[in-house]
C-alpha cells in the first residue's frame, strides 16, 4: 500500500538514501532540505516535494508546517532524519569531548538534533492524525546509548543531543498512542558525517532503515531498534 511519507534532511545522505528508496517503492515522498533548488538528485529521484526546512530554526519549522499543511491533507509517516555533528559547526575533532567543548556547542547540538525533531513532530502531528497506521521514524545514533556512549566519550554533544533524541521518543509513545514512535540507529554509515572508512554505505543503511519503516505498527512504539529490526541497548 503507497503511503504518504515526509523525509527530513532528504537532500544528501542517508536521507536521500532513504527517500530514494521510499520512492522506488511507489510511496509518495515529501522532501525536505535547507536548499530545494540543490536538492537536484532527490527531485529526479521523482519525490512529491522538496521543502524548505532547517531544523535549527523554530520560524523555518513554522513555515514549513505551514507549507506542508497547504500542500497535503494528511500524512502517514514522518522520517526525522536531519542532524548534524559538531564538526559541522567547525569544531575540532580533538575538542568534542567532555573535558573540551563548550556549552555552546553542546547546546547548538541537542537543539538542532533532538528539540528541531521535537517541533517539526508537532508540526506535522494534525496531518498525522488524518493518515493510516501513523509512525514518526527518528533516525538516532547507537551513540545515543549510555552503553556505547560509555565506551566512545567524545562529540559530547552528538552523544547527548542523541540521547536527548531517544527520551523524546519514549516519551512520545507514551503520551501519544496513537501514533507509533520508534528511534532506530543507521548503522556507521559511509556518509558525510560517518566518513569514509565506515562500515557500510548509505544504500546499505538506507535499505535497512526502509525495511523496519515497512514493518512498524503501534506494538512497536516506544522501541530503539537497530537496521535489523532488533533491539539496541539503551
């Protein structure tokens, strides 16, 4: 059955991966990136849409709500996929760790990674509520674990603004059962943010990440999964 799905940060990446994917599959996907008009690969790829969104600006959430909400009158799923690291705010890999980085930073991070996804949810929630079998999709990190992050204690703030991500996602389930919410880690993905010497490529991740979305239903909310569809520990 096609759905109706929005996919953030489509424009590169696993989120381009992911929508890709969706599309070849027959579902009608809505992009978003912080430049349609260079989001070139994704409008070919046959998307419905591509919006304006940046997930770090609560007036750019706002208007795209808007936009969305003036375009369709429902949704069935919501990939929250859009982030960033603090590399992307020009910080040196040897400063991201506890004892290095700074609020700012820090704070920069859970804003855009976990309270951007936060609001872009509300947002769509209302076209939510009108579609079939509702799921919001976060796209977390195993780093957002207490388990793996123990073990890995640098980019405190991608760490934390995961970790963030994933209590959102909980809570969410709890307090809106009738929509399924499921965080689920991408895997070390060969991307622009995993680099180049990760462990699988982003046709990999996204494939993965797919094949969870397509077998989600409301038994499943409040989960942290991995691409296998099996339990990451939190």
């Amino acid at each position: 059955m096609s759905r109706r799905i929005v996919v953030t940060g489509a424009g590169r990446g696993i989120g381009l991966g992911i929508a890709k994917k969706l599309i070849a599959e027959g579902h009608e996907v809505w992009g978003t990136a912080r430049n349609p008009d260079g989001a070139t690969e994704l409008k070919d790829a046959g998307a419905a849409g591509v919006l304006k969104l940046d997930i770090g600006d609560t007036s750019s959430i706002e208007a795209f709500g808007a936009e969305l909400h003036s375009a369709v009158e429902s949704i069935d799923t919501l990939v929250n996929n859009a982030g960033m690291t603090s590399v992307d705010l020009g910080v040196d890999r040897r400063a991201q760790g506890p004892l290095q980085t700074t609020k700012d930073v820090v704070l920069r991070q859970i804003e855009v990674n976990a309270v951007g996804p936060m609001l872009v949810t509300q947002a769509v929630r209302p076209l939510l509520g009108k579609g079939t079998g509702p799921v919001v999709l976060n796209i977390s990190s195993q780093l957002g674990s207490m388990i793996v992050g123990a073990q890995m204690p640098f980019d405190v703030g991608y760490n934390s603004s995961k970790s963030v991500m994933n209590m959102v996602t909980v809570m969410s389930a709890t307090a809106d059962t009738d929509v399924a919410y499921v965080a689920i880690h991408p895997g070390w993905v060969q991307s622009d943010m995993g680099g180049p010497k990760a462990a699988i490529s982003v046709d990999e991740s996204a494939a993965g990440i797919v094949g969870v979305l397509n077998g989600i239903t409301q038994a499943d909310s409040g989960r942290f999964v991995k691409i296998d569809g099996t339990d990451h520990p939190w």
